[in-house]
C-alpha cells in the first residue's frame, strides 16, 4: 500500500489543489518523506518474507542472509535520524536479539 501511495502522490497533491474537500487528505513534503521512509523500511521485511516464503527448502545460505538483512535494517534504523521511528524499532530489536539468541547456538 505504501508503494502505491509514493505512486499516485502528484495525484494526490494535484487533487488537493482542486478539490477543497480533499485537502484534509493532502500530506506534507514531511509527511511523504516519512511514508518514503517506511516503505523502504517495511520492503525489507517483505523482500525477506517471500524468500522465506517461497523456498521449499530453506538453505541456510538463504535463511542467514534474510536474518542478517532484518538484524541490519533495525540497527540502521535506530541509529538514523528518523526520530518517529526509533521508538518502535528498538521494541522489534528487543524482540529479534531475544529470538535470535534462543537460536544462536543451534544454527
């Protein structure tokens, strides 16, 4: 969903300016920076998911590098300076190095 809506956003702006009723709808440039910033952010859990998802035998190649993938975007994520973010991310990092230190030894 937020990809279409990066898509269709001069659409979006354009109707804003026509349409008084829909300006309510209209974001900010800070606002789509901040929708651009979470479709980069969620695609990596989607990119990783259908990985995960579609392979019939997950080898561990392809199991190590999504892990790796999800570890490294939640601590770019936390180290950026996207502040509206950082709240969240350091609760799903919590919850990742918990599941991944339950694993470490066996994988």
């Amino acid at each position: 969903m937020l990809e279409f809506t990066l898509y269709y956003k001069d659409v979006s702006d354009y109707w804003g300016q026509w349409d008084k009723d829909y300006q309510i709808f209209v974001f900010s440039d800070e606002e789509w920076s901040n929708v651009a910033i979470l479709y980069n952010f969620f695609k990596v859990f989607y990119d990783v998911t259908y990985v995960f998802s579609s392979s019939n035998y997950l080898t561990a190649n392809l199991y190590f590098r999504g892990v790796w993938k999800v570890h490294k975007v939640l601590i770019d994520t936390v180290k950026s300076h996207h502040s509206f973010l950082t709240p969240i991310v350091m609760q799903m990092q919590e919850k990742f190095n918990k599941y991944r230190d339950e694993y470490y030894l066996i994988l």
